[in-house]
C-alpha cells in the first residue's frame, strides 16, 4: 500500500465534498464555510501569522485523509501555550518558528483534528504520520509541529500509534441532561448556587436591560454589523486591536453559514450595548466572540453563559463550550473537561525537554481537575 502526503495553501483547492465528508461529525468550526471564509477575508494569511497549510494524505492517488493545518511565526490564538519553550529556543540561539499546527485558527475547542475518507484504515494511517509528518516537517523547514484540542478517538491512536508528546490542559463545558428548560437545569444544584444565579439573572431586567436572540432569517446584515461593531471596541479596550477577524469575515459567514450561527443581544433603552456570537449545530454550541460597548453588571454572564445554556436546552444540543479559560464558569455548571494535544519538535534536546515537562505538567492538570470538580454546584446524588 503506497501513502503520500501533500500540502495545498488554500482550503478553495480541496473539493468542499472531500472536506464535507470527512468532517461530517467535526463540529461547526470545522466545516468548510467557515474556514474559508477565514482565508478569503484575509483573517488568516497574509501578515496574520497564519498561513494556511492543509495537509492531505493519499492512498494510491486518492485522498483517504485530511488535516487542516497552517504555519505559524508566532504562538498567538491557538491557547495552548508555547511560549516557554520558544523562549528557551531563543535563549539557545535557535528558532522555533516556523511551526506547523493542526488546528483552529482562534477556536480553541475540542474536536476532530483529522477527517477520513469512508474505508480508510485509520490505525495505518495515524502509524504512517508517525515518521511522515516528521518527515514532511525537516522537508518544509519547519521546527515543529503540534495537533491542538483533538477529540477523545484522536486521542486514544495518537497515544496507540505515535511518539508524539502528549500535552494534557483543561476546559470547561457545559453538558446537557435532558434538561426541560434553564428552571429545571437550576434545580439540580444546590439552593444555594441556585439562589445566587437567579439573583444573577434578575439585575439583568433591574438594569433596564433587555435581551434578544437572532438566528436563521432573522440574524440580518444589520444585527452583524452591530455585533462587530461590540467586538471591535472590547478587543481594542483590552488588547489595543481591533481583533484577529475581519469585518469580511463576520459578512461572509453570515452568507455562507448563517444556519449555523446565533447572535445575543443586549438593548438598554433601545440602544445595542452588547453581544455574543455563538456557533452551533445539532450536536454543539460553541461561544467564543463578545463585545461590550458599555459595561453593566452580570451582563457577560447572561449573554455568554445563560442564553448559550438556554439556547442549548430549546434546541436539544447535547455539549456547549463557552470558551477558554475561567474558573468562574465551575460555580455556573460548566464542569472540567481534560483537553489533549501532541507535540513534535526536531530539536532532540528539546524533544526530550518537552516530553519531561508535559508529563509532570499532567500530574497538576489531574489534581487541578479534582479540585474543580468538588466545586461544581450539583447536588450530591
């Protein structure tokens, strides 16, 4: 049997029913619209730092395989962090980058990270990757490369069939328990979280606030425009930017994949003064964008959290992923959930020197993870 790999700098040459039947089951960030979008609006390529290279595996001149992949200058909007181990490089008088990733541009979410023809052997093609991609990565110059935020099956024949490091880190989500709606979710907790999210709830409607959904034919051109116009000013009041993605980006999802987004707003006497933008499909929903233009209490909370968990329960979406980082989510039911990435690097020192440090690194990720699990608000069964 005869494998090969092959690189491609654009999504637009893969066929859209290659990648749509390889990623039937990758979640909403991973479909085609999406992604191409990122590359057509310019929010990836260019001087972004991103630059796209999808990697397709052949068997006998047919794509049995497809990793989304782009290399990397610089170690920003993926969130698992690196830059240690950049700094070391640079310290020893050496580079880190270029790097490969396989991954989301600025989505940092747990799913499928390679997509498979139907009939693929899949062990035989994740133990070719084992000395292929390394191999392609010396090829191109590349000092490294790093899968981010595979899924549980990824997980399992990347431990199986690989040498890659393993790095362990941890994200909260929220899970759905055939809940019958946001009063019946409350009700699984403790009085006492409960009271104190219901208060939460209740200054939203004491401030004069008023909140809407939009999604389908009601997410217009114009709900967009004020939702960027929210991203925009949160971005530039905490980072000095205006963000990673571009208004032609935000125009042409709503386009090409408006079924798949939904849209919280925020009106204080009529006025728009926040917004949350979520993705979502039958089995997901992920939150990851939000802008304020003025600040009230508890209002990230309602948008961001609230209405995604609402949203979820009315459409039956089993997982929702709010986004990274945020202990604050724990006491709100989202519960720790382990997040995996593996890690090849050419240096052999360095090779060695990561695979020492993920390692113990994962022994406080386990602890941190029973530590937050004690705080989840749940009654005790």
């Amino acid at each position: 049997m005869s494998y090969s790999i092959r690189h491609c700098d654009a999504i637009a040459h893969i066929p859209e029913s290659t990648w749509a039947t390889c990623f039937a089951q990758g979640g909403p960030a991973l479909q085609y619209p999406f992604l191409k979008a990122l590359e057509d609006s310019g929010s990836v390529g260019g001087d972004s730092g991103w630059q796209p290279k999808h990697l397709l595996i052949y068997h006998n001149e047919v794509i049995c395989a497809i990793l989304p992949g782009y290399v990397k200058h610089h170690s920003y909007g993926e969130y698992v962090f690196d830059h240690a181990w950049a700094n070391a490089y640079a310290q020893h008088g050496l580079n880190y980058y270029p790097k490969w990733i396989n991954a989301i541009p600025f989505t940092p979410v747990t799913g499928q990270r390679i997509g498979f023809v139907s009939g693929s052997e899949v062990s035989v093609i994740y133990q070719y990757l084992n000395t292929a991609l390394p191999q392609w990565l010396e090829e191109q110059g590349y000092h490294s490369g790093h899968i981010l935020f595979a899924n549980d099956a990824e997980r399992q024949q990347f431990q199986a069939q690989t040498s890659f490091a393993h790095r362990w880190s941890l994200q909260f989500e929220w899970r759905n328990q055939q809940y019958l709606d946001f009063d019946h979710y409350l009700s699984f907790m403790v009085a006492r979280r409960r009271k104190t999210i219901k208060k939460e709830r209740q200054k939203i409607a004491q401030q004069g606030l008023v909140i809407e959904q939009f999604y389908g034919d009601s997410l217009t051109p114009e709900i967009m425009a004020v939702f960027y116009e929210c991203y925009q000013a949160t971005y530039l009041k905490r980072s000095g930017h205006t963000g990673y993605l571009s208004q032609a980006f935000f125009t042409q999802i709503l386009r090409d994949f408006q079924d798949s987004l939904m849209v919280v707003m925020a009106f204080h006497e009529a006025r728009p003064v926040a917004s949350a933008l979520f993705l979502y499909d039958k089995c997901d929903l992920y939150g990851r964008y939000w802008g304020a233009l003025e600040e009230f209490d508890g209002l990230h909370f309602e948008c961001c959290y609230y209405r995604g968990i609402e949203f979820a329960i009315a459409n039956d979406i089993q997982r929702f992923n709010p986004g990274t980082q945020g202990e604050h989510k724990i006491l709100r039911g989202f519960a720790p959930v382990f997040c995996h990435s593996f890690h090849y690097l050419q240096h052999p020192d360095f090779a060695t020197a990561v695979e020492d440090f993920v390692r113990r690194e994962a022994t406080g990720i386990h602890a941190y993870k029973l530590q937050c699990d004690e705080l989840l608000p749940f009654k005790q069964e």
